[in-house]
C-alpha cells in the first residue's frame, strides 16, 4: 500500500469516528480515540451542567442528573432519559448521536463540540446507573 493511502485510511477513519459504532462505549471509545486521549466522567459531568456562556446548559433541558425525562427549556416538548443506563436506545444510532450533539452543543455552547467534550459527556452519561 502506498503512503499517501495509508494517510487516506487514517484520515478516513478519524474524520467519522462514530460510523461504525453501534454501543455508547463503542461511541465513547471514537471520540476519545479522535480526541487523543482518555474520556473523563468528572469533565462530562461539569460541561453538562455549566452553562458555557449561553443561556442553557445541558442539564436545563436533560436534567441533572439526566435519568428521567426532560423538558426543551423552550418548546416544552418531553425528551426521554438521556442516560443509557435508563433508556438503553439512547447512543445507538450513531447518525442520530451526531445530529444530536451538533444541533445542541451549538444552542449551548454556540458551536459543534469537540471529540473531547463528546467523548466526556457520554462517559458520565454512561457512568450514572440504575
């Protein structure tokens, strides 16, 4: 194989960490590897419940901790337990899971979220059990 296809393969597997996962861990394990490093619960917890600058934080729609339903802070529309270890749908869909934090960490933080930050949240989210 050639040099320049090697690069290519890498590329291709860090630009879509999530493609072929199909657990929360294995979604978990992406984004650490994306990020470089290990994924911290402590981290996930505190971006969750801080408000980083916006009006929302996570938690104000999800609920802190997030093993019962929720409300959109603005629509009022219920939104199921967001912990997998209380809706074991949840972090299954690995389109799903990228639409998701793109459209959120955007209201919350006003931008995507990096691996880092995806990778903490979900290891807290996987953290908190019944």
């Amino acid at each position: 194989m050639k040099p320049t296809s090697i690069l290519l393969a890498c590329l291709a597997a860090f630009a879509l960490p999530a493609a072929n996962a199909t657990t929360p861990a294995e979604l978990t394990a992406a984004y650490a590897a994306q990020a470089g490093g290990p994924a911290a619960a402590t981290r996930g917890e505190q971006f969750f419940t801080t408000r980083h600058g916006r009006d929302w934080s996570c938690a104000s729609c999800h609920g802190a901790p997030p093993t019962q339903s929720g409300k959109h802070a603005a629509t009022g529309k219920t939104i199921g337990a967001l912990a997998p270890g209380f809706n074991p749908d949840r972090f299954t869909d690995p389109a799903k899971v990228e639409k998701w934090f793109r459209r959120n960490c955007n209201d919350v933080v006003g931008r995507e979220c990096s691996a880092g930050e995806k990778a903490d949240v979900m290891a807290w989210l996987m953290s908190l059990k019944k």
